[in-house]
C-alpha cells in the first residue's frame, strides 16, 4: 500500500509539473500566435496598400542586404580571429582570446550614435583632417555612415563574436588528431585551413552567423537612427505614425517569416552532411610560431576588430562622458537607472525560475512532450523585439479594456489599466524575448548531472521537488547565476520593445539615450549609453573566464 501511495504520488507530482511547464510554454509562445492571427485579417484601411506602394520594396531591399553584409562580414571576422588564436603563437595572443568577445557588450545602437559623432563634418576625425591639410568643404569625399553600408558596419563590429566564440570552439575540439592527419598529407597551415579545418567547423560558423543576422533583424535603434529603413521600423512606423495595429502585426508576421527563412536555411544548408570528430586526440595541436614579421600581422588582424568595435567606440563614449554628458545626470538619471535595474532584476528572477521549471521537467519526462515545448519557447529569442511587443500588446489591450469594463460593472471603479499602464506588459515581453537565454543555460547545466543523483535522492527518500531544491538547484548555482546575469544583461540592452510597450512617461537608459541621440544630443546620450555597456562587460567577463579555463585545461 505504501509503495502504491508513493508511486501515485510521484504522478501527481509529473502531473503538476508537466501541466505548469505547458501553461509556461503557452503564454511564451502567445505573442508569435497572436501576430500570426493578425496575418489574413483585412480590415487594414489603406495602410498596407500605402506601405505596398512607397516603402515595402525598400523595407525588402534593406533587410536582404543587410543580412548578406552582414553575414559575410561577421563570417570572414569571426572565423579569421578563432583560427588565428587557435592555430598559431604571436605576439598578443593570449591577450586576444579573452578580449575578442568584448565587442557583445556594446549594443550597435550605441555604436552608431558614437561613430555618427566621430565622423560627422563636425566631428573630431573631420575637424583634424581639415585642420592637418587645410582642406575646406567640398575639397575632400568623406564617407557617409548613416547609410545601409554604415549600418553593415555597425553590425559587423559587433555580432563578429558569436562566430569568433563557436567557431573557436570547434577549432579547439577538432584540432588536433584531424590536423596532424592534414600534415601527414602534406598540407601546410593554409592548407590545412581551407581542406581541414574550414570544413569541419562549417556548422558552427554557420550557426553562429546565424545568432548574427537574427540579432540584425531584431534591431530598431540603429537602422531608425541612419534612417534605413526596415521591416522593424515600418513596425514603428505602422504602429505610432499610421495607428494601424493590424498592419504593424502583418509587418511583424512578415519579418518573422524572414527569420525563419533565415533560421530554414541554416539547417538545409548542412543537407545530410555530418561533422564529427573521428580522432581519440582531444589535446591542442601545437601551435606554429609565426615569425615576429607575420605575427605582428597577425597580431595586428586581431587587433582592428576589437579596436573597431569596443576599444575605440568606448573610449569615445568616456571622453564624451566626462566632458559633457547628460545634463540631467542627478535625480533624473537616478530614476532611469532605476527603471532599468527593476525591469532587468525581476526579469531575470522571473525568467531563471520558468527556465529550471521547463528545465526539470523536460529532464523527468519520459515523452517528448517537454523537450517539443521548450524548443518552441526558445524561438523566442529569434523573434525580434518589435514583433514580440506587437504580439504582446494587442491580446493583452483587449484583456486590459474586458478587465476594466467587469472591474466597473462589478464596482463602479474603473481601475485603469492594470497590465499595459505599468510594467507588467514589458516583463512579459521580456521573458517571450529572452527566457531561451536562461533555458538554454539551464539545460546545459542539468544535462551535465547525472542520472545516477536523482536516482540516490530517490532511495534517500526525496521527492522530485525536494531533489530539485536540495540536490539540483546547489550543484547549478554558478549556471543559476549566469543565466540570470545574461537575461539582465540583455533586458538592459533591448530597445524597440521598450519604446512599443512602456507606460506614458516611464523611460529608461536604453529609451533616454535613443531619444537624446535622435535629437542629436548625442554627448549627453553618452551618459545612459556608457552605463548600457558598462553593465554589458558583465557577462563578457564571465564568457572570457571560461575561454581562459577551456584554455588552462589544454594547456
């Protein structure tokens, strides 16, 4: 009898389990549902016909060549920087593999209002090169960064990471015996590249220009501020200018389409092909030791894209900072600072509690039920911003609206808006965003516990809850807190769903220092703008201890 009460137990249990990760799953993926509903409805006025007629081609043209410069750049980077640091011994390595990664903390928005300000007529660059050569206006060219091509750029610098960390990754993995079977067959350190090494790391730089192009189709703040325009800003456009909700969620549909052309033709584009590694070697080639000469180049190939993209954009931002800054830097930019750090600490208290519940319950289940769910809450995080706070707003407006209506029937008090007139709407636009991010953290985590402790718990006589908190939740601390910690970091940085979802009059950093820079104020956007990526070092840091131990433990 007791064995039967514990066995009906334990499936009470599962049964709670099972049916809370569903209801998570399901409120995650209902701002896709609900943009998708918007798609066939044509009640749209002469909205869409207009977008049609002026700027649909356009937003089309933009956003394709966004992608192709975009994907090509961060590919030739990222891939460049990982063999070099991996592959060969010059002057600086060490350094570089570690601050290669710096770049993810400064979000391309803020890297754009920094290089306008740099290269604009006005600006220091321009004002030397007049001085310097006593050139006047109309005696040189100077490229224009505020272009498609400028834009590119700005991606470029930044996202170039996600490929440099995969990539080098698969190169440390692959590296040794394969290479050394290279060399048996006469092939040369570019040789080995190209036939080798290039080859087996294909999926890897492929999904990691993949993360690239969808962080480029989720941007708003850089590609409004050069005046590009894109599927995300028609979304703005539609929504705020227009007020047509029902063609912003059809643009939102379309751009998501988009994302998963991109995300379709990254898993056919391995086919049937199969990477793996063959070879028992898991020790680190031997690196070859360039001559002082070509290290220095290499050294110096290393070198231009973190100076591009972090050395020179934040030292920029600090000599902006202190020279001028935001003049209301004090109690106002206490209050921002504060909106920022609220929303971000209880999204990530949220979004780290949700990602152990889909965690845990994927890893009891014996279906793939769990598994299915939560692939489909970590599309989330391909879907851009935009989208998500039109999937958000439109369903949660009419249960706002029905909720005020039965509050005042009920008891004669309108009470308002209860979840679209405060923060309630962004956090769980912000959780739809970027819960993937702590669940992915958290699933690699638990995957790397083995069975054998839940196992011993249960002869302990411990529960799938008491197992959870006694044995799961202190072996994954250290994975706890860094899922909380990029789920912060990335609430810090989001933009267009902030600018869509926040209450009348509530702003933060990343919201401040858009709407300062838009104005071309753009030394006082340098305040809000210093502390988004200050607060981004944080994860980098994090990111580059584990480079500097995967590197300790190969020696």
């Amino acid at each position: 009898m007791n064995s039967l009460a514990a066995q009906g137990a334990a499936r009470l249990q599962w049964s709670t389990l099972t049916v809370a990760a569903v209801v998570v799953a399901v409120l995650i993926a209902a701002p896709v549902l609900s943009v998708f509903s918007n798609v066939f409805v044509s009640d749209t006025g002469d909205t869409w016909g207009h977008l049609a007629d002026t700027v649909l081609g356009e937003f089309m043209f933009n956003t394709v060549v966004l992608c192709i410069g975009v994907g090509l750049g961060v590919s030739s980077i990222g891939v460049t920087s990982a063999w070099l640091t991996t592959m060969l011994d010059f002057p600086g390595r060490r350094f570089f593999e570690w601050a290669l990664v710096l770049p993810l903390a400064m979000p391309a928005y803020v890297m754009a209002y920094v290089y306008t300000d740099f290269l604009q007529f006005v600006g220091p660059l321009q004002t030397w090169l007049r001085e310097t050569f006593e050139w006047r206006r109309g005696d040189y060219w100077f490229p224009d960064v505020r272009t498609v091509g400028g834009a590119v750029a700005m991606f470029m610098f930044v996202l170039y990471p996600y490929v440099y960390m995969i990539a080098r990754t698969a190169f440390l993995e692959r590296a040794g015996g394969m290479l050394e079977a290279g060399r048996s067959l006469g092939l040369g350190p570019w040789g080995s590249f190209f036939r080798v090494s290039l080859p087996l790391a294909r999926p890897a730089v492929v999904a990691g220009t993949a993360l690239a192009l969808m962080e480029t189709l989720a941007d708003f703040g850089t590609v409004s501020y050069f005046g590009v325009q894109t599927f995300t800003t028609g979304i703005y456009r539609a929504w705020f200018s227009l007020g047509d909700r029902i063609a912003a969620a059809q643009l939102s549909a379309a751009l998501l389409a988009f994302v998963i052309l991109v995300l379709t033709l990254e898993r056919l584009s391995r086919g049937r092909a199969r990477f793996n590694n063959t070879s028992r070697q898991a020790s680190m080639p031997v690196r070859l030791r360039l001559p002082l000469p070509l290290g220095l180049l290499a050294a110096f190939a290393c070198f231009m894209p973190l100076l591009l993209g972090f050395l020179l954009p934040a030292g920029l931002l600090l000599q902006m900072a202190f020279a001028e800054g935001d003049a209301q830097f004090g109690p106002r930019f206490v209050h921002l600072a504060r909106n920022s750090f609220v929303l971000a600490a209880v999204t990530a208290v949220i979004g780290v509690v949700l990602a152990v519940l889909l965690g845990y319950a994927a890893r009891l289940a014996r279906s793939r039920v769990p598994h299915a769910l939560n692939r489909v809450v970590g599309l989330g995080y391909a879907v851009p911003g935009s989208v998500i706070a039109v999937g958000v707003l439109i369903p949660l407006t009419r249960l706002d609206n029905w909720l005020a209506q039965s509050w005042e029937a009920l008891f004669g008090v309108n009470p308002g808006l209860l979840l679209t007139g405060g923060i309630a709407a962004l956090v769980y636009a912000y959780l739809a965003r970027f819960l993937a991010v702590a669940l992915q953290t958290v699933e690699s985590s638990l995957g790397k516990i083995t069975p054998s402790m839940d196992d011993a718990s249960r002869s302990l006589g411990f529960g799938k809850w008491a197992t959870l908190r006694r044995v799961h939740v202190p072996m994954l601390r250290g994975s706890l807190l860094t899922a909380g910690l990029l789920v912060f970091v990335d609430v810090m940085k989001e933009l267009p769903a902030t600018l869509v979802i926040r209450p009348f009059n509530f702003d933060t950093l990343a919201t401040q220092a858009h709407t300062l820079a838009a104005d071309e104020r753009l030394a006082e956007a340098s305040t809000a703008a210093l502390i988004i990526v200050a607060v981004g070092l944080l994860p980098m840091f994090v990111i580059s201890r584990q480079i500097l131990k995967v590197r300790r433990r190969a020696g």
